[in-house]
C-alpha cells in the first residue's frame, strides 16, 4: 500500500517520461491512498499499455485517493493499462492529461488516452474523476474497454475529455453504469459501443458534443436513468442505433428519459436502422419519456429499415414536445412504403 497521511505535503512520483510507475502482475495487489501524485510515466517496452500503472495476470490496482497525470503509451492506456484478467478498483482521485497513441485511421480512435481495460479484465469505478485527457491526432478515447467490463457507480464522473467518453468492443464486453455517475460534456459521444451490452440504471449522459450514445451491433437496457442534452450534426442526439454483425435493441423502462438533445439529422432522441432487431423491435418504451429533442426529421424517433417493417413498441411513458425542423416527424407521420417511421 502506497499512503499519504493526512494532512502532509504532496508526494509526487515524477517518472520524467522514462518508464511507468507501477507494473502489477502474477495476483499482486496495490492501492494508492492520499495526497499522492504519479506523473509522467512511460509505457514504451514490453505491453506497451499503461503508461502509469500496468495491471495484468489477475492482479488487483486500487485508487482510493491521489491522481495520475500526464502519462503516455505506446499502445492503450495513457494512464492506467488493465489486461489477461486484471482489476482496477477506482474509489477517488484523478485520471488527467493522459494520451495514447493506438490509433485506428478507420474508426478513428485511440485505445484509452485515460484507461484501457482488455482481454477479460474489469474496470469498477465507484468515484473519482476521468478529466482533461486528451490524444495529439486522431480521435481520442477517455475509457477503452475490448473483450473487457467496466463498472460504473456511486459518483463517478468521466467529463471534459478531448473526444469518445467510453468505448466498447468486441463480444464480451458490458458497460454498466448505476447511481449518480455521469459521463458528460466530452468531445465525442459519451458511449461508443461495437458489439456489446449496456445496461444503464441510473446516472447520466449528458453535454457530450458528438451525441449521448452510439450503439453499432449492440444492447442497450436503460431501467431509469438520463441521456439529455446531447448535441451531434449527424443523427441520433440521445442515441444512435445501427445494425452490423450483432442484433441490436433500445429498450426503455423504469423511468428512463431520453430528453433535450439535438441532431443535425435524423432522431433527435433516438435514431435507429431497424434491421435485425431482436423479435423485429427496434426501441422499446415502457414508463420511460422521449421528449424535448429536436432534428431535421424525426425530432423524438427516426426508425428506418430497408426491407423489412421494424416496430417502436411503446406500453407506457410519453413521447411529446419533440420538434422536427424539416419535413415530418415532430409527432407521429409515417411512410409505409419504405419503412421509415418518424415520431
């Protein structure tokens, strides 16, 4: 255990960009508790990931207090690199300034300029911050997750990040997220999923400048919670459905609401392709609300399929107030003949 006691100066591990501060493997465990600073790691040998703290082989990291700034890999993971069934237990502190230079010319992203989490290892976040980390080119990444789980509770925040909030991939992968967290105000969408699961049951995405939350073969389970006052030129301000390899489906339930968000396209709360949705329904929508958002067409809901009739299935809630710039879809036009559906 690596402790400050109350009350004493700040103590800072300054690595001068020469290699990381703490490489954890083979079931080892640290935590990291007080006015503790770990600055300027390197990640450039060996798994380059985790530019601060390296998590591997069933090992345990947890952040009570302290942060972790201003490191860098050359591969995932700017600050904290978790891989082959680590854990990072984050309670408090801050993950800032981070980068990473894994980058993918065609999806445009890098592999967690704060965290990555891969290959059957878990990220639980209960508090803290994930703040201000940012990549030089390409799209940047605050939190990636490959083949991974990230947990996320109580009063964690993920906000003011250069570009994507969180990113998932790869089957096998779950975003969870409860309580009072939030993902907010970042440069890109908050959520950006590739063939996985969200469950969301409380907290909110809000603020995030490329929309709420992009799901691409992917689940999202929404019992309560927010997604509100997202905005994107694209479509899908609140969320952004699209089919790929993987069924796909947005239900609503428990209170959810979609509300207050803004798309330059389609869906100004929702945006959904239709096709190969599970039992061929592409949103559904019990006591939840989609309202206040606004689109060119379809300012709550735009649903379009191609081939075949997909359905919006609502038994109970409100879809109201929603405004559509042009053409039809501020209430509930529809065109049969090619099967898109605007609400």
């Amino acid at each position: 255990m690596l402790t400050a006691d109350e009350g004493a100066d700040t103590i800072t591990f300054d690595a001068k960009n020469s290699n990381r501060h703490f490489y954890i493997i083979d079931g080892g465990e640290l935590t990291v508790d007080g006015d503790i600073v770990l600055t300027r790691g390197k990640a450039n040998l060996g798994y380059k990931m985790g530019g601060s703290v390296y998590i591997g082989s069933n090992a345990v990291f947890n952040l009570v207090n302290g942060v972790i700034s201003d490191s860098y890999a050359d591969d995932h993971g700017g600050g904290v690199g978790v891989n082959l069934g680590g854990i990072f237990n984050m309670s408090g502190g801050e993950i800032s300034g981070n980068s990473s230079d894994r980058y993918n010319a065609g999806r445009m992203w890098r592999g967690g300029d704060a965290v990555s989490v891969m290959n059957g290892s878990k990220f639980n976040m209960t508090g803290g911050i994930i703040t201000g980390n940012t990549s030089s080119a390409g799209g940047p990444v605050a939190v990636y997750v490959d083949s991974s789980v990230f947990n996320m509770s109580g009063d964690a925040e993920i906000s003011n990040n250069a570009g994507i909030g969180v990113y998932g991939t790869q089957t096998g992968t779950g975003f969870n997220m409860s309580g009072s967290s939030s993902v907010s105000n970042n440069g890109g969408r908050g959520l950006y999923m590739h063939n996985s699961i969200v469950r969301i049951n409380g907290g909110s995405i809000s603020g995030n400048r490329d929309g709420g939350v992009y799901l691409q073969g992917s689940q999202l389970y929404m019992d309560g919670g927010e997604i509100s006052n997202n905005v994107t030129d694209g479509h899908g301000g609140g969320i952004l459905s699209e089919y790929t390899t993987g069924a796909h489906r947005v239900a609503l339930s428990g209170g959810a609401r979609i509300i207050g968000n803004t798309a330059g396209g389609f869906g100004g709360g929702i945006c959904t392709d239709g096709n190969v949705s599970i039992d061929k329904k592409a949103v559904t929508i019990d006591n939840s609300e989609v309202s206040g958002n606004t689109a060119a067409q379809g300012g709550g809901i735009y649903l379009f399929t191609q081939k075949t009739a997909y359905s919006v299935d609502m038994t109970g809630g409100k879809i109201n107030d929603n405004t559509a710039l042009s053409g039809n879809g501020g209430s509930l036009p529809k065109r049969q003949s090619d099967h898109n559906e605007k609400i």
